[in-house]
C-alpha cells in the first residue's frame, strides 16, 4: 500500500485496516508539508463521539483545535473510534494501537515520536495505552482524565490496573520515565478533578517529569482550554524533536 497524499489543511482523510479479522475505520489529518515523515499524535475521544459513523471522533477536542489553526506543529493527527458501549480497554486499545501502527506505516507517520491524548474517557485510554506500551511514547496529554471507576461506571477504568492496592502509585512507577501534560477543571462533575490531582500527586512523588494544571473555572470541558493553549503545543514540540 502506498502512502496516503494528503490533501486540504482542513480535511481529515478515511482509512481503514483489518485487525483479527474485523475492519477497522480511522481519520487522519495533516497539514500538506515537505517532509516525508511527521511526528504522530493519537487521539482518544471521550463517551460522547462512539458510534459507527467514523467522524464524530473528530468533532470534539483535537479535532476542532486542528481546524481553528490552534496546532502550529506539523503532526500526523490519528483518530480512531470506539464502537457504542466500548471503552479503550482489551480488544479496542489492541485497535488503537494497530491504527496508530497503520498511521506510522501508511500515512508518513514517524514511529518513534509518537504523542498519545484523550479527553475523559479517552483521557483514561491514555493511562491505558500508556501502561501497555510506556517506551511507546514521547509524551502524554491526559484531559479530565482517572484511573478509578466512578460510581454507575465500572468500565470507566484502567483495566491495565485492575488488582493493584494504590493505582496511582503503580502507574506512576510504571510511566515516571514518560513526559506527562495533564489538564483538569476544578469544578468538574463527571470525572472529580481528585483523580488527576492523586495521579499528579504519584508522578511527582516518582520524580516523573509533569506539567499539571488545574483550571479553576472549568467544569468537564477542559479540553477545549487545554488544547488552545500555546504552552501546551510549545511544550509538545519540545518532547518530539
């Protein structure tokens, strides 16, 4: 297969792969550049955007960042999707990571600086995907993210974690090597910002290298501050070059 010619800025291009058996759909976007090979950055959208349809993922969070010319870097955006119901755990975080692959080796990904991000629960995909593959990548940028059921959500976990005495503390000893960027609203009334500050709270403690900020104001949208901010993006550059 030869590698994808992406066209408009704007545009976020279909692909798909079979993995064990079942295809697999996924959006790319990047800017037309050139280079031959671009910096990668996965992106796990949250409860709101799986579906089927192969778009909605793009709609909320990265996606419209990209399109508001928030992101000044060069990268190769990978998108995939979860069916209804799924969350990033088992067979579908094996799917984001033969997508990721399928980027890499198809759409000018560069494999070896690869960012990984997500929002609520994609943002718990991000610890996920993480404690599967920690040299996998450069570093990540969680968003209103947790490591713990809440009450009525047994899935809204890291599965990767199940069993441990203080998850916190095992992620942060598995990941201390890994560059990390979270985000938070303080006010948020879906995923308590005390996940975060219990996992930025480990990380240190690990001597790992954090950046966590805390919005004050922000209730579960998080995401649309974190992604507009130019430190965040002057801070990623520095992690993929």
């Amino acid at each position: 297969m030869s590698v994808v010619e992406l066209t408009a800025h704007s545009e976020f291009v279909e692909r798909s792969l079979v993995h064990d058996g079942e295809l697999v759909r996924y959006r790319i976007h990047a800017p037309r550049q050139g280079v031959t090979t671009r910096p990668v950055l996965l992106f796990l959208h949250g409860s709101g955007e799986r579906g089927m349809d192969n778009i909605a993922q793009t709609r909320v969070g990265l996606g419209p960042a990209l399109l508001r010319g928030a992101v000044p870097l060069p990268l190769l955006a990978v998108f995939p999707q979860l069916p209804p119901g799924a969350s990033w755990q088992g067979v579908h975080a094996g799917r984001a990571l033969a997508v990721l692959e399928d980027a890499c080796a198809h759409c000018g990904g560069d494999g070896t600086r690869v960012a990984l991000s997500g929002l609520s629960r994609g943002g718990y995909g991000v610890w996920e995907l993480a404690l599967l593959q920690p040299a996998r990548y450069r570093a990540l940028i969680p968003i209103c993210a947790g490591l713990t059921a809440r009450v009525g959500s047994p899935d809204l976990r890291v599965a990767a974690l199940d069993g441990c005495a203080d998850p916190w503390r095992e992620a942060a000893r598995r990941l201390c090597d890994v560059p990390v960027w979270m985000v938070h609203g303080a006010l948020d009334d879906v995923i308590p910002a005390e996940q975060s500050r219990r996992m930025a709270a480990a990380l240190r403690d690990a001597g790992a290298p954090l950046h966590y900020r805390e919005l004050p104001e922000a209730n579960h949208n998080a995401w649309d501050a974190a992604y507009a901010d130019a430190r965040l993006w002057q801070w990623l550059q520095r992690m993929l070059n």
